[in-house]
C-alpha cells in the first residue's frame, strides 16, 4: 500500500472516532493581552461535528482505493 493507502486509512479511523464520540469539543485561546501583572485571554469554543467525521471516512475510502489502485 502506498502513502496515500495509509492517508486514507488514518482518515478512516480518525473519522470513526468523530462518529463513535458523536463530536469533538475542543477550544482555542485567542486575543492575549498582556499589561503588566494583568493578562486578558478569550476563549473560543467549537465542536468538529460528526459530518465532518463522515466526510472524512469518505475521502479515506477513495484514498485507499486510490492508493491500491498505483500499487498493482
């Protein structure tokens, strides 16, 4: 199999577990302020949806026929 075979399969398995955990929160910080002894951080707050795990299966399928395909 070749590169892009494993590209495809890390896709798959990163996009079933999207699925299986029905999303991922996470949060990023953003806007660090620092004055002195005081320092301002705002926090943002998302969630990668399980469509987004789906849509990743997808591409990883036809990556991994992709890459079976220039093996033989």
């Amino acid at each position: 199999m070749k590169v892009l075979g494993w590209i495809g399969v890390l896709l798959i398995v990163g996009g079933i577990i999207v699925v299986a955990m029905r999303g991922i929160p996470y949060t990023k910080s953003r806007n660090e302020v620092e004055v002195g002894p005081l320092k301002v951080t705002a926090q943002e707050r998302g969630m990668v949806t399980p469509v987004v795990g789906v849509a990743a299966i997808v591409v990883g399928a036809v990556l991994v026929f992709a890459g079976r395909k220039q093996s033989v």
